[in-house]
C-alpha cells in the first residue's frame, strides 16, 4: 500500500489575514499539550486541508492524523509565514552524484 501524501490549500504569507492565521497558530502552538488543545489545532489546520465541502470532520481529522512529521511541519510553517524546505544533507541535487 502506498502512502498518500495530504492535499494542502495553504495561504501564501501575502495573503490577507496573515497576521490573524500566525496570531492564532502561535496561540495554539504555546498552549499545553493537552488532549483538548490538540484537538484545537487539528481543527485549525483542518481548515487549511484540502476536502470536500460535504466532508465530515471526523474523516478529515483521520486524514490528518496520517500525516508525516514533515508534513506537519511543512504547513505549519507555512501558515506561520517561514519558507520551509527540505535540504538533501549531501548538498546535491536529487539524483545526482
């Protein structure tokens, strides 16, 4: 079985409400690691995943819940307006040798 990757539909930092979105996560993300603040962030970062319109929010919180670590990282980051990317430790370009 392979592994699907999350459909993201994050905000580019220039976008209205920056401010509002980094406000917001920073709140969730310096909050104790509770069970009810982690479900807050779920709900916060549900927004920002791709789904139907008629999604129930319990399948996408299960979407959520299979997301990598870098995935994880990579919208939050995003949301919180920081330019993420992952660098080959070798300094190389894929592939290359």
């Amino acid at each position: 079985m392979t592994e699907k990757k999350l459909k993201w539909n994050l905000p580019d930092p220039d976008a209205p409400g920056f401010l509002r979105r980094k406000r917001l996560l920073t709140e969730i993300l310096d909050e104790q690691p509770t069970p009810e603040n982690f479900q807050r962030l779920m709900k916060f970062l549900a927004d920002f995943l791709d789904h139907e319109p008629d999604e129930e929010y319990e399948a996408i919180f299960e979407r959520l819940m299979e997301c990598s670590r870098i995935e994880y990282a990579q919208a939050i980051m995003n949301i919180l307006g920081y330019d993420y990317k992952i660098t080959d430790p070798k300094g190389e370009k894929s592939g290359g040798r």
